[in-house]
C-alpha cells in the first residue's frame, strides 16, 4: 500500500495545528503586554463607548477562538462553526474599529462616511453571505482514501464553498488598500503643514499604526489567497486563525496608542499650533483654524472643527 498519502495529510495536519498553536501564542503574548493598557483604558471610560464596546469584542472573541483551537475536539464540526464566526466576528468588528478611525482622521466628511457606508455595506454582506453558506454546509471528511479508514489527525472540513472562499480574503485585500490612501492622504496633508519641530506625536502614531495595520493584513490576504489556491483546508484554517489574531491585535493597538497619548502638551509657532491633551488634537496652521479629535470622540466617530480661539 502507498502511503504518501497519509505522510502527507499528517505533515499538513502537524503544519496546520502549528500555525493555528503559534498564533494562540501570539495572542497570548500580545495581550499579557497589554492588558495593563487595557485596563487603564477602561477605568477611564466607566461608561460603555463605541470605541470600549469595540475593543473588548474584537479582543474577546479572538481570544475565545484562540482558547477554542487548543482543545482536543477542536476538529470537530460544532467547535469549528464555533470558531468561525468567532473569527468572523473579530475581524468584522476589528475592520469596524479601523473604519471608524478612517472617518474620524477625515473629519466626519459626508461624502467619506458614505463610501465607507456603502463599500463596507457590500464587502459585509458577500462574506457573511459566504460565511453562512459554508457553515450551513459544512460537514467532515477524511482527507484520506476510504482504504485507510478514520485517521483523526486528517479529518478535515469541507462544503459547498470550496475556492470561494477566496472571495473574503480579496474583499479585505481591496478593503484595506482603500483605508490605507484614504488615511495616507490625509494624514500626509497634515504633516505637510506641521513643521516637524512641533509635529504631534498622534500623527506619527495614526501614521505608524496605519501604515503596520494594512501592510500585515495584506501579506496575510495573500497568503491565504494563496492557501485556498492551493486547495489545503488544513493549513486555511490555520491561515484565518493567523489573520484574525492579527486583526485584533493591531487594530486593539490602534485603540491603545492613540488612549495612551493623554499626556497634555501644547507647543506653538508662528506658523502652527499642536495641542495634545485627553487624546485631544489640534493644528492650526496659520491661526485660521483649529482641528479637534480625541479618542474618547474617535471611539464614537467624531473630529469636529472648531473656531479659533
């Protein structure tokens, strides 16, 4: 009896738990370092916000999904379903939070709220669309030929999806190329008229962790874009667990960095003014006006512009 086939549905059984065990640590680790963060947080928004409400949803359903891979049973189909819309969750609610931030950084323009309305609206809805068929449908099988019996190490999950699952992971691909110009083009426009003496440091840190946010999220499409190609449903589902920990982990960090620049400070020029205070911002370049956002406003989508003081 050939049995290439069996060495090679375990090699990529072993390859899949590794990846999906490595990022249960990532997460781990990630939270351990920042969960003192997250508490101070907290603390001082007592109240449930957009933006708190946000972070311990994409935070804790990525942390239940990474519990839920380390079980013995975790190949089973119910722990599976389970897990999937764990991290369906997570990322919708860790895309959310990087919307918002996008809205926010453009001034609660009209016109950028819509687009961003109407491409998360269909980005959205076709994945959950797909999410929902392929749960529907999803059964187990054994990646094995029927001579070999039930090896629990190659029981695999199948459905009707099969290579549409593509389809996600290029809508997030185009998705975040999108947040990304769209916070470029604005965050450069700021940094162009701040002389880099007085820059703020939120800009540096809306710019850094923009910038971080989409460049990972793109490898990490690509790669499961390629995973699906290649038609290996053992190593895709280590592939999604990746993507979502990295998912919640930079766009909670998002969160973290601008709450952690409450620290009050104010320089000014002839040319411009920056202020930074409770996560507040402000630029007026040649005195004409004065720009306002804070995380306690950007968890609730809010940068307004104020009169000159």
């Amino acid at each position: 009896m050939d049995l290439s086939p069996l060495e090679h549905c375990l090699s990529e059984g072993r390859k899949g738990r590794s990846i999906s065990y490595a990022s249960t640590t990532l997460f781990l680790f990630d939270y351990l370092l920042t969960v003192g963060s997250e508490l101070s947080f907290l603390r001082k928004h007592r109240r449930a916000t957009v933006g708190s409400v946000a972070l311990l949803l994409s935070r804790y359903t990525a942390f239940a999904a990474s519990i839920l891979v380390l079980l013995p049973d975790a190949t089973t189909t119910q722990i599976d379903v389970i897990a999937t819309v764990l991290r369906f969750v997570s990322i919708i609610v860790s895309e959310f939070i990087v919307t918002v931030r996008t809205w926010a950084i453009w001034e609660r323009n009209k016109m950028i709220l819509i687009l961003l309305v109407v491409l998360a609206a269909a980005c959205g809805i076709t994945v959950a669309t797909i999410i929902v068929k392929d749960i529907t449908t999803r059964h187990s099988a054994s990646a094995l030929p029927p001579e070999f019996g039930s090896v629990p190490d190659c029981v695999i999950m199948v459905s009707v999806i099969k290579n549409a699952y593509i389809t996600p992971y290029i809508l997030a691909i185009i998705y975040e190329i999108v947040m990304v110009v769209l916070s470029i083009l604005k965050i450069s426009r700021w940094r162009r008229s701040i002389p880099s003496t007085v820059r703020a440091p939120l800009l540096d840190t809306l710019w850094r962790d923009g910038v971080l946010y989409f460049s990972w999220i793109l490898v990490l499409g690509l790669v499961n874009v390629g995973l699906v190609l290649n038609a290996s449903p053992q190593l895709l589902q280590g592939g999604s667990q990746l993507q979502m920990v990295f998912h919640s982990i930079l766009s909670n960090r998002m969160v973290l960095h601008l709450a952690a620049s409450r620290s009050p400070k104010e320089i000014s020029t002839s040319g411009a003014s920056v202020y930074v205070s409770e996560v507040e911002f402000s630029t007026s370049p040649r005195g004409s006006e004065r720009l306002l956002m804070s995380w306690n406003s950007v968890s609730e989508s809010s940068i307004s512009r104020l009169p000159e003081r």
